[in-house]
C-alpha cells in the first residue's frame, strides 16, 4: 500500500531531521523521498514541513500528522498478523492520457494487476487540450495532463507529477553536441509545436527571449510527428523532453539542452470525486513508479512519461 509506504518516510524524516537521512533508512533515494513528501502534501492539502539550514522541520500539521501515522501503521501490520490482505480496490475507470504519458499509466496499471485483480482501467490516449474537459464531462474518470487553467481544474483533484524542460532536437546529419542553438534555429526549417497549446506558447515565449524568429515550414500538434520529421531531416525544433523518450540515444537525432534554466511544463493527475478511491489508487501506483525510477532510467527509454 503506497501510503503506508509514505507515512513510513513520514516517520523516518521526522526522526532524521533530513531528506537524507530518511533515504538511508528507508532505502529510497534523496529525490524519492522529497517527491512522496509532496505527494503526500498534495493529498492532505497542507504543508507538513519547512526547510531550517541543512534539515527540515515539522510544522503543526506535521506533527499532527505523526502521532496519526504512528497509529495508522500499528493497525496495518496488526491487520497483516493472521490476516491476508483482501482487495478492496474493485470495478472499472477509464482513465485518459497524452501520448508521452501513456508508457508510465500503462506500466502503473500492469504492476497495480496483481494486488488488485478485480481492477478494470480502460486507457484511453487523447491531446490534452481535451483531457479536462472530459474528466470535467464524465467521459474519464482521471487523466494524465499537462497542467491547464486552474478554472479548467476547479472542483477537481489536481496533483503535479514531474516536469518536462523544453529541449532542441535536429537531425545528426547537422548538428552534434556542442552545436550552437541560434544558429541552427536560425538556419534551418523549424518545425513548430501547436502555438495554441500551453507547450506551444513556452515554446514561442522562449524563442522571443533568445531573439529568435525560426522560418517555419509545419505547425503541428504532434510531438512525435515532429521528431519523427526532425529524424528524416526535414527540420530542427523545440519541444519539451518526453520523460520516456529515448532521444539523446537515437542516432539520428541530435538533443541540445537550452542554455540556463529552461522552460518546463508540468505533467499531473486530475481526478473526478465519483471515483476518487479507485483513482487515488492509481495515482499513488504511479508516483511509487516515479520514485523508483532515475533520470538515466526515464531518459534512456525506461517507461515513464510526458505529455503535450
């Protein structure tokens, strides 16, 4: 259960005084445990700690908190004394997803299979202008998404899950590593990224900041279409780096980080509350996925994900 897992690094941050001291003891990394800790912000709606010099402190809430979790853990293992564990997570949901999103929810779901055999998912794969308001209409029951408006998301569950930096691909046959970036974006087809999208105006607000106006030759809404033409070296773009896309190994795309702190946007969960436990379940199925999965795993092509 993800949020006993949780309440354990809780426990084990309170007594260390550190994200990383409670890594050691818990067996996570140090990133790990920051990210359960937000999850866990996120669910309760409230901050649990504050950061003094190298630790951290608990706040009122934290404190609250601990004595419950302490209480809750009891009863866990008490219930794993003589007792098997009966699945209650039960029915079906139909949950929607980016493209670049759909790897990570399909591996959720498949490792979620065997502790909850009477689970049903339907996935379904949608652009994520359209995500909220079909968690909104009913048609999902959750959604993977790039983070919209928050009057899109109001009276629904929101949780941020990763970010995506925005990154410039060309085809090996022009660039390689090192390359500058103004130049190529200067003198080479750009394919463009859906200016009407979220991710399409970080891409246009950094282009302006770096003084550039690439001569574009296809506006698409499709990132993987877009690479897949960088690919054939029809042109060079800007788009954001899906978690699970193997690029810096493709050799025939060449990936160039932007200078300083890029742009990013955020991937996250939006939850209906007809179905919320069912949905809870998946959400923190997939941040214990998240967790246990390092930067080199995500972008070498493990199965993570990101979305447009």
């Amino acid at each position: 259960m993800s949020t006993i897992r949780f309440l354990r690094t809780v426990l084990a941050v309170a007594q260390e005084g550190s994200y990383s001291g409670a890594a050691q003891r818990v067996a996570l990394t140090q990133a790990a445990v920051g990210l359960q800790m937000r999850a866990l912000e996120a669910e309760l709606k409230t901050q649990l700690f504050e950061r003094s010099g190298r630790g951290v402190l608990l706040t009122a809430a934290g404190r609250a908190l601990i004595a419950r979790a302490e209480k809750m853990i009891d009863c866990y293992e008490q219930l794993h004394q003589g007792l098997e564990e009966e699945s209650e997570i039960a029915g079906t949901v139909t949950v929607g997803s980016t493209v670049s999103a759909m790897g990570l929810l399909s591996n959720t779901v498949v490792a979620m299979k065997p502790r909850y055999p009477r689970l049903n998912v339907r996935l379904v794969v949608q652009e994520s202008s359209g995500l909220a308001k079909s968690v909104v209409a009913g048609a999902l029951d959750a959604a993977v998404m790039v983070e919209g408006t928050p009057l899109e998301r109001q009276g629904l569950l929101w949780t941020p899950l990763y970010k995506e930096p925005l990154t410039v691909v060309a085809s090996s046959l022009v660039a390689g590593p090192g390359s500058d970036i103004k130049k190529l974006l200067r003198e080479n087809p750009f394919l463009r990224f859906d200016r009407r999208t979220p991710s399409g105006m970080r891409i246009e607000q950094t282009l302006r900041k770096l003084g550039l106006m690439p001569r574009d030759i296809l506006e698409l809404s499709s990132v993987s279409s877009i690479v897949d033409l960088v690919r054939q070296n029809v042109g060079v773009t800007m788009v954001p780096h899906w978690r699970n896309a193997d690029w810096v190994n493709d050799p025939a795309l060449c990936v160039l980080p932007l200078p300083g702190r890029p742009a990013t946007r955020l991937i996250g969960m939006l939850q209906r509350s007809q179905r919320e436990i069912i949905t809870t379940a998946i959400r923190l199925q997939l941040i214990e996925l998240l967790t246990r999965r390092t930067p080199s795993q995500t972008k070498s092509g493990g199965s993570a994900a990101k979305r447009a």
